[in-house]
C-alpha cells in the first residue's frame, strides 16, 4: 500500500525494522545484560540494582519458578508497583519460558479475581501491600503459588524503616493469610540453589497477556507474542534514536519511570527502551505523590521522560516544579491519552523540550505512531506511523477514505497482537479480512502521512445527528487557564438526542460557569457547546491515569 509518510522520516530512521534478529524478547534482554553487567539498571527510593544483579536474581527466581513445576506458557501474574521487585520479576518470568500477567495493584477483589480466573494464572508475585485482596479470592482462582514481597524487601537497612512506616505509622498493609507462601527473597535465595534450565523461547510465544484498560467496556486480554514486542521495542528504540544521541552524548541514559510497568505504555516506554539502551531506569513506586515525585526528579539528570497528560499537568501545577534544572533533557514522550495544548505549550515553556507525542494502545505493544522526535513544538497531532508500520483510515464498510476526511484509524504491523486471549469473536470483530487491528479512535490523515486523532468511537456524542468530539471541547475549555482538568461526556437529551456535558475540576477557586462558557463562546459551534458544567473536586481514571469518561457518563 502506498506509504507517503516515509517522505518525512526523520533522517536515520529506516522505514523497516527486523524482528527477526531475536528469537525473543529474553534474547533482547540477555544481550543488554550481558553488555552493561556492571552498569546500574533500576534506581528506586535510592537503592539500585546493576544489570549484573537484575540478571542473576532473575535467573535464580526463573529457577524458583521451575521448580515448583510451572511449565512453559504458564500464566504467571505480577501484581507490584515500580519497585525493584517488578522488573526482575518480569525478566524471570519471560526466562523461564512463561507468561507475564500483569495486574493493577489498585484493582478490587472483584476486578483481581476476574482477570485471575480469566488469565489462568498459576502463580502471582504480590506486594504485601495488596495480599489480603488476594486472599479474599485466591481460593476462586487457579493460583497455587504466591511469592510475596514488601516495599522495603531490597532496599537494604533502608527498607527496614520503609517497611516500620508503612506498616505501623501509616497501617497500609492489612492482615492476610496466605498459607503456604513465600518471600521475595527467600524464594531468589532458593533458587540460588537450584538448576535454572533455559527452555527455547520462539517469536510466538506469549510474552504477556496485557489486559486492555477497559476505559470503554469490559478489559480484554491482548495476547502479546515475542515477536510482537520485540518488534515494538525496536520500532520505538529506531525512532527515538535521532533525540536521544544529540550532543552533548551522555554515557548512560537515566530513563524516568513514573508510568505505571503494568500499563503497556510504561512496559514497552520504560521498562523495554530502558534495557535495550543500556539505560538506568529510575523507578517511581507512586507517580500519584507528585511532591516525592519532583524530590526524586531534583536528585537526577532525567534524559528521557514519558508521561501522560495528566502527569505532565500534575507536575506543571505544582509549584517546586519551577525549581527544577531541565538541562539534560533530551526526550518527552506523551501517550496513554491525548495531550492538550495547554498542557504542552507550559511543559515546553518550563522545560524548553517539547512533548513528542505518541499513539498506540495495549493490543498493539503499543506503539503505532509519533510524532518526529526533532519537533520544536507541540503540533496537535499523533505524528507518522513508526517503521515496518501500515496506518489505513476507513469507514465502517472496512473502505479507506481520502486523504483528510475522517474515519476509523486501522493498524497492521509486527505488533499487533495475535488476538484476544480466549476470546475469538472478540478478536474477529476487531480484526479486518486483510489484517488490519481496528483501533476504534477516529482519524484524519494528510496526504504527507501525517495523523490526527479526533476522539474515541465509543466517546463521539450524536447532537441532533452531528457528531461531537469531546477531545476538541476538552482542548478549548482547558485553553482558559482556570481549569485544572476536564472531561465532556454525552448525557441524554430529549430534544437533541444527547447533549454535551463537562465536568471541570478547577485550578482558580473563582472560576465559575459563566467564566466558562464567555471563553468557549464563538470557540465552537453551537451544538458542540456544553449544555451542562459540573464542578467536581477529581475526576475519575484508569491505573495510568487516563480519564474515564464511560464512569462520568454512566454516573451523569
């Protein structure tokens, strides 16, 4: 198919990448460690841990793993914040041939058990933090082995006193019982003991079942091959690479990890780049304390930063923020969710690097587009397709449309993943005959290749029959300034089918509705103005921090 955004790649970025030169991800992996064995690869709450480390911890909790009888393709499950833990875990459970589930810490018994018994998980790796939750539902569950840890476990003499503050003054971890199982260490030290025997790991093997955030319905489990991400890896490491080797060149990249690991944008963003650069990964265990978050940023020279929205919004609202020297910085990514105007204009002005925004969702490893990583400003759109990456605008008889007009942005390419796990019909309805993954967003493409994204299908609103995308009513709300974060929904109308309602948190405690609407007037059309405002202290969203926009409408 024609591919005319290959006219603007950024010089040195091939228009294919070769997956094939790993067999797995674990190969990927292995080189890095092997290389930068005495290099420092975590950093969290001032403990690190150097490739060297991360190698043979993983490879003794790998060993671990196997023997309790786990066999290749077992569904192994990691429900841990970014400690030091989470991604020696993950590396472990790759190597041993199995596959990684990753769970959101914050999840309720109910959502736990669901995505559990819906993965098959065998075995889980819990922070203590989260255990009675999952005692409340193991039983229910597949899960026969439980590896529990703490937030101080590997932070040395420290994490004797994380571990006094977190349990005693600050009581976070309720009591549990779950018989049978083990520490974090305990099991490392087993398995020290143990013969780790490396099983062949092909590129369709299932790496990780990433479970979709489910901002627009039920969370499906994306089946994630090693191909798929060793792909992903590749494409994105191919594209950054004019950003992050400008001059002046630094030795070793200290990649900031605030997303989420279990989120696939932080999986692919932070975790994967991170090792396949060499990189130190400074690992933030909650990104939502923005405060520890900018004390831990004062300590560091941050070269690569990837965010969503309402991070960069978060830290930019905070005050100490201002105080930080942004010398290093080399590269911002934004993903997850779309980044505003507002939002990025401050971040360029505050940290003299633009935001490069990026596209992708969990059933693509993520990354499908972004933007040119030589950008001096934010340009409003989701950028080029990455490498060996095929973008098709169609409508919703699966035909492509002209260039401009708008329809539903479809993706092929090496990461897109196999399909729904145990879910064919699923997969099917969102798969086209010839291999296209229809994303659900709706897109515009130049006629350079370059791609905007509209709104979600689900979220379009129908006003009298002329559709509304909440994207653009968030964009020109939040260009008033007095607004910390919105979002506009659909509610029902009895006159106009739906109509559009926006519920605002405020950054200026004067700000009232009338502020509002004498700002967006003559902004937008009529029929794309807000019926109603509503005034919220916080707006709910996903684990990554994502706004739900399906909760406010089903709450509205």
């Amino acid at each position: 198919m024609e591919r005319p955004w290959l006219r603007n790649y950024p010089p040195g970025v091939p228009a294919e990448i070769d997956p094939s030169q790993y067999a797995s991800l674990v190969d990927l992996f292995n080189e890095s460690l092997t290389k930068y064995r005495e290099r420092k690869a975590y950093i969290c709450m001032g403990k690190s841990l150097t490739y060297g480390q991360a190698d043979d911890m993983s490879k003794a909790l790998a060993a671990w793993l196997q023997s309790k009888g786990l066999k290749r393709g077992t569904r192994v499950a990691i429900m841990l914040p970014n400690i030091l833990q989470n991604p020696v875990t993950s590396i472990a459970i790759l190597r041993a041939g199995m596959t990684v589930t990753n769970v959101n810490p914050l999840y309720t018994p109910r959502e736990l058990e669901s995505q559990l018994k819906d993965s098959g998980a065998e075995a889980i790796i819990v922070l203590d933090n989260f255990a009675s939750k999952l005692e409340e539902v193991i039983a229910r569950t597949s899960v026969k082995h439980v590896i529990v840890t703490s937030l101080g476990e590997l932070l040395g003499l420290k994490g004797l006193i994380v571990n006094f503050v977190v349990r005693r003054i600050k009581k976070l971890v309720p009591p549990y019982s779950l018989p049978g199982a083990i520490m974090f260490k305990s099991a490392i030290s087993a398995g020290r003991g143990m013969t780790f025997t490396a099983p062949k790991i092909g590129p369709d093997d299932i790496a990780f079942l990433q479970y979709t955030g489910g901002t627009t319905g039920v969370s499906k489990g994306a089946t994630l091959s090693h191909r798929n991400v060793v792909a992903n890896t590749l494409q994105a490491h191919a594209w950054l690479q004019p950003a992050l080797m400008t001059e002046p060149r630094v030795e070793q990249m200290v990649m900031l990890a605030a997303l989420p690991l279990y989120h696939i944008f932080a999986l692919t963003a932070c975790a994967n780049i991170g090792v396949r650069l060499g990189g130190v990964s400074l690992l933030i265990p909650n990104p939502r304390d923005i405060p520890n978050l900018i004390k831990e940023l004062s300590k560091y020279p941050v070269h690569y930063f990837p965010a969503v929205n309402t991070l960069f919004n978060a830290l930019l609202n905070n005050p100490e923020f201002a105080k930080l020297k942004w010398t290093h910085l080399k590269s911002s990514i934004g993903g997850g969710m779309a980044v505003q105007q507002a939002v990025a204009e401050r971040w360029l002005k505050a940290t003299g690097t633009p935001i490069i925004e990026a596209y992708g969702l969990s059933e693509t490893s993520p990354g499908l587009t972004a933007n040119r990583p030589d950008i001096k400003e934010w340009t409003g759109s989701i950028g080029y397709p990455f490498p060996s990456t095929d973008i098709s605008i169609r409508d919703d008889n699966n035909h492509e449309v002209p260039y401009g007009e708008r329809g539903e942005l479809c993706a092929r390419g090496p990461q897109v993943m196999v399909g729904y796990w145990n879910k064919p019909e699923e997969t099917s309805q969102v798969m086209t005959p010839d291999g296209f993954f229809r994303t659900g967003d709706i897109a515009v493409m130049s006629d350079e290749g370059l791609i905007k994204i509209v709104d979600r299908k689900k979220d379009m609103i129908s006003v009298s029959g002329f559709k509304v995308f909440p994207n653009e009513v968030e964009d020109i709300a939040m260009l008033q300034g007095g607004i910390m974060e919105c979002a506009a929904v659909g509610v029902p109308d009895q006159h106009s089918s739906e109509a559009v309602k926006l519920f605002v948190v405020k950054k200026s405690p004067e700000l009232t509705e009338q502020d509002i609407r004498s700002y967006m007037s003559g902004k937008l059309a009529g029929y794309k103005m807000p019926k109603y405002i509503e005034f919220r202290t916080d707006l709910p969203k996903t684990n990554v921090g994502k706004i739900l926009r399906r909760a406010l409408r089903d709450g509205a």
